[in-house]
C-alpha cells in the first residue's frame, strides 16, 4: 500500500496516471497496479468531484442530524448505522464521542424533504432515541477545497 | 531648480534597473495570466512560528535587540547548522542575524571591498551581487557557469578568473535561477584553487534546505581549506516560508564578522525583533515542517522537469533551489522573445534567463513555488505555444 500514492489522490483524483509516477518517482505500471490493488481492498472507495451547489440554480439543501440511539446487545450501533447508511439521501454517518451516538449528514431537494425524511424514516426508528436537525446555511470549505472566490495568490510582482 | 542628474551618486547611475519589471507591469494587467515567475515560496509560514511571533508581541517584545540578534537565537542558528551541515560557530562573536540574506550579503561585500578590489561573480545567478560589488567600488568579473558543466563553477573558469586584485567570490549555490549545486567534490577543487591565497568567499546558501541530491547540501564552510576564508550566509525566507519576515544571517571568521557588524549596527541597528522570537520557535521545532514542505517541491521539480522534455524544451534535472532553468535554443527565439510572446499569446509568464547574466541566453527561468495544477495548467499553454512555433 503506498499512502503518498493515497494522499496524492485524495488531494486530487484527476491527476494522471503518469502525472501521479512522475511526482511519485515511481513507474506508471507501479501506480496502476497500485491503485487496482487498493481499489480491491476497499481503500479507494471512489471519486467524486468537489461541487459549489450554491453556484447552481434549485441546488440541494443539507442537514446534520444527530441521533441518540439505543446500542444493541452484541452488535452495538452497526445494525441501525447500516440501515441509515442505506437511504440514499444519506451523505454520510458517523459514530461519534460525546453527547450524541449518530452523526448523520443528509441532502435533499428542499428543507421540508429532510424534515419529512426525519420525521418519517429516522425518528419512527426502533432504536432511536431521539433527533437533532440542524440545516447547513453556507459552505465555506469542502473536502479541503475553499468555496469562496476571490482569493488571490498575495505574493508581490518582486522580481527574485 | 536642482540638477537632480548631477547631485546623485555616479555608481548608483549607473546600475541598470531590473529590465524585468516592465515585463511584471505587463504581466500584472492581464488578468487571465498564469505565473510561474515569483521566486518567494507558496507555503504559509508554519502556523506555530507565526503564534511564536505573536505571543512574543502580547508579551511586550516590541524592543530593539543587541545589535548581533538575540543570544538564543545566535545559539539555535549555531545548533542549526551544526545539526544539519555539520559547520559551527561561536554565537558570541561569528554570528550576525540579519534583514534577510541580502543585507548580510551587501555588509560582508562593503566589509570585505575597497575600491579597485575584483568580486568574482558567477552568472546565471541572482541579481543582486553585481550592482552590491560596485556600490562598494569594486569591480565585478563574470564568470558565466556553462550547461555542459550543468552550471556549476569549475576549477579551470576559476582559475582563470583570478588576478592579484582579486579580493572576493561569491559561491551563489544552490543557484538561482539555473538549480545548479556544488557538490563534495566540486567544492573541494574549489577549495585547491584558493589554497594559499586570501580570497574570500561569500557563500549564499540561502536555498540550502532545498537540495535534492542524495548527498544533501554541503556547506562551503564545510570543506577542507575553505572555513576560514568563508562567510556563510543563509535565512528563514526560503527554508522556513518566512520571506515577509526578513530574516538572514551571517556566520564567519571573528576578525571578519565583528567589522561587518560595525556596518550593521550603523545601517540597521538590529533586524525586526518579532522575526527573532519567530525564527527561534522555527529553528527548535519546525524540522519535520521543512521536510514536508521540501518533498513538496521536490513532487513539483520532477513534474515540471518532465513536463518541459517532454514538450521538447530541453530541461537539466535542477538539484536546488525551487526553479527549472529549461534551453528553449531549440525553438529558434531569444529569451526574451520566448517570454514575451508565451505571455502575450498564452498568458504564461516566466522569466528570460538573460535577466540573471549574459549567459542565461537561450534559457528561462521557470519557478515552481506554484500547486502543482497551476504548474499542470502552465505546461500545457506552453506546450500549445512551442507547438505553434513549429507550424
């Protein structure tokens, strides 16, 4: 497994094959196989592009839930994180530390589509204790890239 | 009226200003350009040495220091150095903090000059020892390091170079703009020619964290022969992203630095306190930060080395410094006219090689202190251009 490999791609998933050897001081075969293999292993799980949606017209609306959930005997919070994790208005789910158990990002068309899907799928949820929805307003940073334009490369035209 | 033309200094008249600022002027009004022209690093100064320089500041810090910089921070550059080039100073008395390498540069220069006194200087190289020698009356000998001696100064161009007036050279390694570094033995023949004379040497090592060859970078001050004829200068600007500090130093011989620090103490009195405190914070605890930000440049030096061979721009593997210094002979244009039309046909801006010295024709500097996209995106206008020239 070649974590600089990993890191490189996570920075950016477009960079080529050769691109990726060069920086690397590795031969492309060696990145191929390299990316093959970790793909097989579940380490790449996939691509996806870093998206503004609010540079697009009707553009999807996000919350964070948090969830406090009743652990099962022998199989803790896997089984309800699982079926979460199945819609697929589902961003994401993660266990956490502190006050709540389930951190669940969701996105949807409009405010009342996530209202609706809280009140209908989660909250009638066996094991859910209770909810806390709280609406994404503005995104400043996503996956490391910076949303907001305008930032100019502040360096002086000094001749060095 | 005042004769403005007849009260100003004759040897100031005379430096030629930077023929690269209108080029920049250009460059800075179109707002479509891709740069690959600034020689400053894009990191940020690590966020711990930025605090360091704050808290120093909310602890009232804001006093002159002694004139020679803070002790500790004497004393971490002496560990610095010996930590990492295996070279050492006393911080009592061989050890100068400056504004930046280069006013460590133009005191050890005024220190060390008399008028008539030769400076030998080779080029390519950074523009600023040239007008330094002669704003101290002595007189520069070029010596343009050549592309089949992968700009390195040799032995025989030295040897050469070398008259009884000659009082000074300056070893401008790892090079701005051409990448060249001297090696273990490189230095060493250096050090044979000098052997029994009283040249000294100002080594600017300004770049030294950005060495890529596998023996690292050997400070002059490190070979056999040539610790008591050397004054090593170096600085946070490039090692540590720290360039809008302005902090350098000086390090050499007592007899030498106690005279170049009378100059400073009467110019500058002491460089920026906040910069000290910062700079101390860099030194003890930001290795594993230099690191990252070394094998940065170093991903970025491999893609653009590739990039220009690729495109047919033939390009010698730069070992130091954070430039690829490509020929573009082959495309048939001066260096300027390479770099004019590249920025006023493709918006690319780099810098002709004949701004570093004569014998940067038939060159361009081209920085990657720039992401590695921005770089992407560069090459491929360039590519698009040189192939346009062939049609």
């Amino acid at each position: 497994m070649n974590i600089e490999l990993l890191k490189l791609l996570y920075r950016n998933a477009k960079y080529t094959e050769e691109e990726l050897a060069t920086m690397l001081d590795i031969s492309e075969d060696e990145v191929k196989a390299e990316i093959k293999q970790m793909t097989k292993d579940g380490i790449i799980c996939g691509y996806k592009a870093v998206i503004d949606w609010e540079k697009i017209d009707n553009p999807y609306v996000s919350a964070i839930i948090e969830l406090n959930v009743v652990p099962k005997a022998g199989i803790g919070f896997e089984e309800v994180a699982e079926q979460i994790a199945s819609y697929d208005q589902v961003e994401s789910v993660y266990l956490m530390s502190g006050v709540y158990d389930l951190n669940v990002v969701v996105r949807a068309k409009t405010l009342q589509d996530i209202a609706r899907f809280v009140a209908r799928e989660l909250a009638t949820m066996e094991t859910v204790n209770s909810t806390a929805t709280h609406f994404v307003l503005r995104r400043y940073k996503e996956l490391d890239s910076k949303l907001f334009i305008g930032e100019k490369d502040g360096r002086g035209q000094l001749f060095i | 009226m005042i004769d403005y033309g007849s009260v100003l200094n004759n040897t100031v008249k005379e430096i030629k200003p930077s023929g690269i600022r209108k080029f920049f002027d250009i460059a800075a009004t179109m707002d479509d350009v891709i740069s690959l022209s600034v020689g400053e690093p894009d990191f940020q100064t690590p966020w711990e040495v930025r605090k360091a320089g704050i808290t120093s500041l909310e602890r009232g810090k804001t006093k002159y220091t002694s004139n020679r910089g803070l002790d500790n921070l004497r004393e971490e550059i002496n560990n610095y150095l010996t930590r990492k080039y295996n070279i050492s100073y006393d911080p009592e008395s061989e050890i100068l903090v400056t504004v930046g390498g280069s006013e460590a540069i133009d005191a050890a220069v005024r220190a060390i000059v008399s008028p008539g006194d030769e400076v030998i200087i080779p080029q390519p190289s950074y523009v600023c020892y040239e007008p330094i020698a002669a704003l101290a009356g002595g007189k520069p000998v070029i010596i343009e390091t050549k592309a089949q001696d992968d700009f390195k100064l040799t032995k025989k161009q030295l040897q050469d170079a070398i008259t009884d007036k000659t009082k000074l050279l300056i070893l401008p390694f790892p090079n701005n703009p051409t990448g060249a570094v001297m090696e273990q033995k490189d230095l060493e023949e250096i050090s044979d020619v000098l052997k029994g004379t009283n040249i000294m040497v100002i080594s600017d090592e300004i770049y030294s964290e950005l060495t890529f060859t596998n023996g690292g970078h050997i400070a002059t001050a490190s070979v056999k022969g040539m610790y008591e004829r050397t004054i090593t200068v170096n600085g946070f600007s490039k090692a540590f992203s720290m360039t809008g500090w302005r902090l350098g130093y000086a390090c050499g011989p007592k007899e030498i630095m106690s005279q170049i620090t009378k100059i400073h103490q009467f110019a500058i009195m002491c460089a920026p306190t906040t910069s000290q405190y910062a700079a101390v914070w860099a030194l003890k605890h930001c290795d594993e930060d230099v690191e990252h930000m070394t094998k940065e440049y170093n991903r970025r030096r491999r893609l653009i080395t590739k990039g220009f061979n690729d495109i047919g721009l033939s390009c010698r593997e730069p070992l130091g410094a954070f430039y690829a210094f490509p020929s573009i002979k082959s495309t048939g244009l001066s260096s300027e006219e390479f770099c004019e039309r590249l920025l006023s046909e493709y918006r690319v801006a780099v810098v002709p090689g004949t701004a570093f010295g004569k014998g940067g024709e038939g060159f361009i500097r081209v920085s990657y202190c720039y992401s590695t996209e921005h770089i992407l995106e560069a090459l491929d206008r360039i590519k698009k251009f040189v192939e346009g020239l062939k049609k």
